[in-house]
C-alpha cells in the first residue's frame, strides 16, 4: 500500500449495506483512523473477491488543479444484484465536497455518502488553493445483504498536479505507425500506433470499455487523453505513457500530415507522418518476434507452431485445402484487387471485408505446399503487406 503524506489528498469509497441503509456515520470511508477494515465495526466483511471491483472514473484525466472544480463517476461492480450499494468518501487535506443535484448523495463533517443503493455515483470535489505535489487516491467500495456475507472492494490512483505533469511528446522517429506491422505509412480508417512520452497520465494503461462507448459511437478520449491525425480527432482503443493504439479517421487529404496528442497536461508538439490510401499489413502473434500471422482456423483453432506460446496455448500448423482466417488492417474501401500468396503460391481468397471498424478478416484457402513455415503476402492495388510473415503448414 502506497505510503500517505500530509501534503497528499486521500480518497476513500466505502459501499454499505442494509446495517445503514441510506448512510454511515463519518469516520467509515477507510481513512487514517477510520475503522478498519472499513465497515468492519457493523459488517462481516470479505476483502477484495476476485468477483467484484470498485473504480473512479476522471473524466478530466488523473491531475489536478488548485481550486478547479473536478467531476468523478465512482463505479461499483457486483454481479450479485440482489445486494444494497453506497459508498462515503472523504478527502485529506480538505478540499471541498460537494453532492450534484439528483445524485443520491449527501456532505456531512467532511464526508460525502450515498442516500440510496446503486451501482455508480456522482461527486464533485475542489483541491484546496495551497497544496502542492501529487495526490493519491483510495478507493474502498463494500456491497452487502444486511451485516454479513459483505464484500470490500479497493483501489487507489494517483493524480499529478498541473503545473508538475509533463506535456505528451511523441517519438521523434516513429510517431505513429501501422498498428499491425509497427511500419509506416499509415492509411485512413486503419488501426495506428503511437510512440512517445507522457502520452498518458502516470500510471494509466488501459483499454476502452464499455461504458467509454456513448450512443454506439467509439471514443474520441479516454482519461482525457485525446489525438487528431490531419486536425481530425481518432478513436482511442488504448492508452498508456508510452503507447497509444488508435483508429485513424476517414480522409483523402493524402500525403504529410500532422500527428498531435492532447491529455491533461497539455498538447504534443505535433509530428509529421505520410498518409497513404493503402497501407496493408497482418496482424502478427506477439512470440518469436511476430514472425506467425495471426491466423486461425475455420472453427476459430490457433495455427501456428505447437511451441508457439510456450504451453499457455497449443497452436496447431494449417493443412493444405483448408480455409483459414486471417487478419489486419490498412486494407483501404475496396478490396477487388486482392491477392494472397502463401509460400509463393497463390491461394484462393474465399471472403475479404471489414469485421469491425478498421479490421479486414481474409478467409483463405492454403494450397498444397509442404510441411514447412511459408511466407505469407497480400497485395491490394500494388502495395504489399509487410514481409517476413510466415504460416506453418504441416500435413
């Protein structure tokens, strides 16, 4: 458990059952001397099931402001539904609380808490103008049926200050890259790679989830972290200090054009990249340095080498005359002019397209070769996937 100072704000959520149905008294958010573990003076409590989670979510991204009003969405996750929700929660050193209009909530002695069960919570909360470094966040939520059989859940975060975080910078050589064969060009539409530094607040590495999707539409931030390709906002699958995987969005303005990065503590200095129509490649398995496309059989069986994974997955070869599905990106709108070669001989592309936004599925059929590794390429309108891609092949 991360070490507490002073000078750090602490953040605790804390979910009750029916022993107090619409609230705690103050002093049970988990806080330095507050009961511990929390709830665990008026519950029997379990802590941490692998079944269930608590997070806070920071639109505004993990950093902080002096006296700048934030908004954040606690999220209590229990597939038991059958079980009462709240949470309390508390701030040291004190900022201000406040309970939004409609939110279930209420402020008492430094505490905010629920009023009602549910599974998600809005708060707000202002840093107090004077202090100074990074904040570190706990998060505790508890789900129960009366005063037994309760679980708590935990988590914590950590939020930069303003004026301390650090702007994004991308990758002085490979800003961004086709998200499958880690090369340039990229294309419209296709799923690319970003490289660089602070891409991210300190200590976020995700992907998007479900409740980042609004309408059906993919998200164009996560955390506050945001990218425009051409002064056209992308959608963000995952973030991380250092890696950003995102879909390019649809453009035929070709050629150079700008790569920049946006998170909470500023904006990158923006990158040039070559945007072509076409920037096929194969989506590769991650062992023996991505030497195996990412292939799989007509009932959804992993092909490659039996040793591939190291015996967490057992992978078989692909078989002459079968159909086998593999996958990427870069493929461009019109897939007519398709061709797949395996170990130089051309094999019959039974189904090209789109799966999801950005990703081809190509349904091939391997021809009679020998038992062996065999290079695998496709060529759309001239342009070639990436070499040294191999499909194992045995009979």
């Amino acid at each position: 458990m991360t070490v507490i100072r002073y000078s750090y704000l602490v953040l605790i959520i804390t979910a009750f059952g029916f022993a107090n149905p619409r609230s705690a008294p103050p002093g049970n958010a988990g806080a330095p001397g507050d009961t511990n573990p929390p709830c665990s003076s008026c519950h029997r409590v379990t802590m941490n099931p692998s079944r269930g989670k608590v997070e806070l979510t920071f639109p505004g991204g993990q950093v902080w402001r002096p006296g700048e009003k934030q908004a954040w969405l606690v999220k209590i996750t229990e597939p038991d539904s059958s079980r009462r929700f709240g949470f309390q929660l508390t701030t040291r050193p004190a900022g201000q609380l406040t309970a939004p209009a409609s939110s279930n909530t209420a402020v008492n002695n430094g505490y905010i808490y629920h009023t009602a069960s549910q599974s998600s919570y809005s708060v707000e909360w202002t840093p107090p103008a004077n202090t100074t470094g990074d904040i570190t966040v706990y998060v505790a939520a508890l789900t129960g049926r009366g005063t037994s059989n309760s679980n708590v859940y935990t988590n914590s975060y950590v939020l930069k200050a303003a004026d301390s975080a650090t702007a994004p910078q991308l990758d002085s050589s490979k800003p961004a890259v086709n998200g499958a064969s880690f090369t340039a060009p990229i294309a419209p539409a296709a799923w690319t790679t970003i490289y660089g530094q602070n891409l991210a607040p300190a200590g976020i590495s995700r992907s998007w989830r479900t409740d980042d999707f609004q309408n059906g539409a993919m998200p164009t931030a996560l955390d506050g972290v945001g990218v425009r390709i051409n002064n056209k906002s992308a959608a963000i699958a995952y973030i991380s200090p250092t890696q950003l995987n995102v879909l390019s969005p649809d453009d035929t303005a070709l050629g150079s054009v700008t790569v920049e990065v946006t998170t909470p503590a500023g904006v990158s200095a923006p990158a040039t990249v070559t945007l072509t129509a076409l920037a096929p490649a194969f989506f590769c398995f991650d062992p023996q340095n991505r030497r195996y496309a990412a292939a799989l059989s007509a009932t959804y069986e992993t092909l490659g080498p039996a040793n591939l994974f190291a015996g967490a997955i057992t992978p078989r070869p692909a078989k002459p005359g079968e159909i086998i599905l593999l996958y990427g990106t870069g493929f461009g709108s019109d897939t007519t002019s398709l061709r797949v070669t395996i170990g130089g001989v051309e094999a019959k592309v039974a189904y090209a397209g789109l799966t999801t936004p950005g990703l081809y599925q190509l349904n091939v059929e391997v021809p009679a070769l020998p038992t062996g590794d065999h290079t695998l390429i496709a060529n759309i309108g001239g342009v070639s996937t990436q070499p040294n891609v191999y499909l194992a092949i045995t009979h």
